[in-house]
C-alpha cells in the first residue's frame, strides 16, 4: 500500500503550487525625497490606469485594483506600467515596471525638490474622468 502516500504526495504538491501562483497582483512601493525621508500624501497612478492612491506617512503606498468600464472593481492583470508619482512642490517622477504575477516591490522612488511659482496653486489630486449623460435611458417612476 505504497501508492497512498504517493497520490498524498502529489496532491500536496500540487496544492502548494496552485497556492504559490495564485496570489493576486498586487504594487507596493515607497515615495522618498532627497534626504531619504518619508514623503506622504503624494499621489501614486499608473498607465495602463489602476486605482489612484496616496502614500501614507511613511511614504508606502500599494496598488491592488481598477475599475473597469463597468465602474466593477477588478484585479490588476499582469503587463508593464509606468508609475507617475506627483506631490505638491516636488517634480513629478516616473517609474516602468514588468508585473508577472503575485505582488511586486518597486525600488523606492525619490522625488527632487521644485519650487512652485508664484501663480500655481496645487493640483487636484482627486480629479475624475468627465462623463457625457446617457440621455437613451428613462427613468422608471412608481413600482
């Protein structure tokens, strides 16, 4: 009765790849300036468009999802982004990265000190996508 531990074996195994490349996609980085400090609250996006988020107080932010045209979250798939990185009086960056599956750790990015003009005020970070009004439907009044 050897073949038991065997086909327990291979089931195992099996189970432990399934798991190993089955976790989902997942961006995780860290925004620094010049000194090596902790830049919070910049804005972290990417093209091809994933959510937009912003670094927390220790400068880490991590990307999980989108939405799709259907407004649905949905995971990130696999592909090269470009990570845009902006922060009110710092340049912007920019970072390119290959995600191939399960989560990934960019090297940190650091931004250079600018000192805005005078005229500038500081960009909107929440800014949405404008939408026409779809004037085809009808609402539905009572039941």
């Amino acid at each position: 009765m050897t073949v038991f531990p065997r086909v327990a074996g291979l089931i195992a195994a099996l189970l432990f790849l399934v798991a190993c490349g089955s976790q989902p996609i997942s961006l995780t980085g860290r925004v620094l300036d010049q000194k090596g400090s902790a830049v919070s609250k910049a804005e972290i996006f990417t093209e091809p468009e994933t959510d937009v988020v912003m670094t927390n107080n220790r400068g880490f932010f991590t990307l999980r999802q989108r939405l799709n045209e259907s407004g649905e979250t949905e995971p990130i798939a696999a592909g090269v982004y470009k990570i845009k990185v902006r922060k009110f009086g710092f340049e912007d960056a920019a970072y390119e990265v290959t995600i191939e599956g399960g989560p990934t750790k960019v090297p940190d990015i650091t931004l250079a000190p600018r000192t805005p003009d005078i005229n500038e005020t500081a960009p909107d970070p929440t800014q949405e996508k404008e939408f026409e009004a779809d004037t085809t439907s009808t609402p539905v009044i009572g039941n």
